[in-house]
C-alpha cells in the first residue's frame, strides 16, 4: 500500500488534538510502549510519537512473547501508553497489567481484530474503575491506521468502533453506493485526508478498492474496505464483520 506523507501527517495531528489531548495538557510527555512489529502500520505510532515529543519505549521480542514480562516492563518504565491487540490483551491482564495496586497505562489503545462482548465489559471496567482511558481503533492501512476510533465508555453497553478521525468521513452504503439508514447493516467506505495513494503497480486492484467519492469534492476518492458496518442512533458505527462472511 502506498501511503504518502500527507496522510501519515494528518494521522499524526489527529492522534495530537484528539485523544492524546487530554494527557499531555502542559507538555506532559508520554511513555509509550512500541510492541509491534515493524513489518506491522500500527508500527508507525512510534516515529509519530516521537516526532510529537514523547518517549518511545521498544518492547524486544522475548519480552513481547511473554506476557508477565510485558508487564513488568510496563511497570518498571512507568509507562503510559500500551497499544495491542484484543486478544494479546487478555493475556497481559492475565498476568497483572491492570493489578490493583501496581502502576498501569493511562492510555490504553486496542486494534487489529474485533472486541467480544465479554472483553468489551472488562475494557469498560478498565476506564471506569481505574481511571485508564480506553479506545477501541479501528483502521485499514489503505486508510492510514486509524480511522474510527472511540473511547470504550461513549457506549458501554456493546462494542463500537467510534467515529472516523479529524478530516475523515465514513459511509455505510449499499449495493448501489446508497447511504442506509442507521440500525441497517451495509458496506463500509472511507474517505478524507488519510486514504492512501493506491497500490504499489497494481492499477487493477487499485481501481477497484479505490472509488470516487460521490459525496465528497470533485476528485476525492473513498476505499472500499470490505467490512460491514452500521450507524447506532448515536451516531457511533458498529463492526459487523466481513461482507464475504
């Protein structure tokens, strides 16, 4: 996938105005785990955070393999920030990363794969009762990592995606490219400042994943991603899995 560095900037003011705001009022800078691999795009937090000032603290391969070690470099660095999976997640909570009693992340950032039912409660009991803020991102590379994203609490009652970011917009559309009203389940587009250049010489699959955009400037393009989605009445998306399932 070729991203440009408009998109990866854009992703960057992003990540600084919104949900890094509230934590690094004052010039608080931030301790932030790195644990993922460089062959992953969520691996692009770590020069975005270190070009916004933070700290950036890499987590070696036998430390990421072992969930107690994780933890104990979580709490030894004091750090602030921890991005991983959902599933990787129930692992380091297993070994102590959210013990009482023992320092925690301030920021907690999850992606990569869908949220159980079951592991969205303990999310929201993270926020609620520890005081960690807890966002749920979601994001194709096509679209710059994170594109929708929300804090778990804005709907504790069942996962959600969120919003699109700063200068994104996202569209649940039918067969037709027609809008669907919220509650019904139709296919996921994105659009804005972070949908990537296309393919790297694949003009083919570029052209089919990358449509105009019938609702945007003349020009602009959404990406196609594959996934079904729809709008709550809150105006929140949920995922709802892939439209070839």
């Amino acid at each position: 996938v070729a991203v440009e560095h408009r998109q990866l900037v854009n992703l960057c003011h992003d990540h600084r105005t919104g949900f890094l705001a509230p934590h690094t009022a004052g010039g608080r800078r931030l301790r932030a785990a790195l644990s993922a691999s460089f062959s992953f795009d969520t691996s692009w937090e770590g020069p975005l955070l270190l070009a916004l000032g933070h700290e950036v603290h890499l987590i070696d391969e036998d430390v990421r393999l072992d969930p107690g070690a994780f933890c104990a470099q979580v709490a030894g660095d004091r750090l602030d920030l921890v991005n991983v999976t959902p599933s990787f997640l129930r692992e380091l909570t297993s070994a102590g990363l959210l013990a009482p009693g023992r320092h925690h992340p301030r920021l907690l950032l999850v992606g990569g794969e869908a949220v159980t039912a079951a592991g969205w409660r303990e999310l929201v009991r993270a926020d609620e009762e520890l005081g960690v803020a807890v966002y749920n991102m979601y994001g194709p590379t096509e679209c710059t990592v994170d594109a929708v994203y929300g804090r778990v609490t804005d709907r504790p009652g069942r996962p959600v995606i969120g919003r699109p970011g700063g200068n994104l917009r996202a569209y649940v559309l039918d067969a037709a490219l027609r809008p669907v009203p919220p509650g019904v389940p139709g296919e996921l587009y994105l659009s804005g400042a972070q949908v990537a250049r296309g393919y790297l010489n694949r003009p083919g699959l570029t052209a089919a994943r990358f449509l105009a955009d019938p609702f945007g400037a003349p020009g602009e393009r959404m990406y196609r991603t594959g996934d079904r989605a729809r709008w709550d009445a809150g105006g929140l998306l949920e995922f709802l899995g892939r439209v070839d399932e």
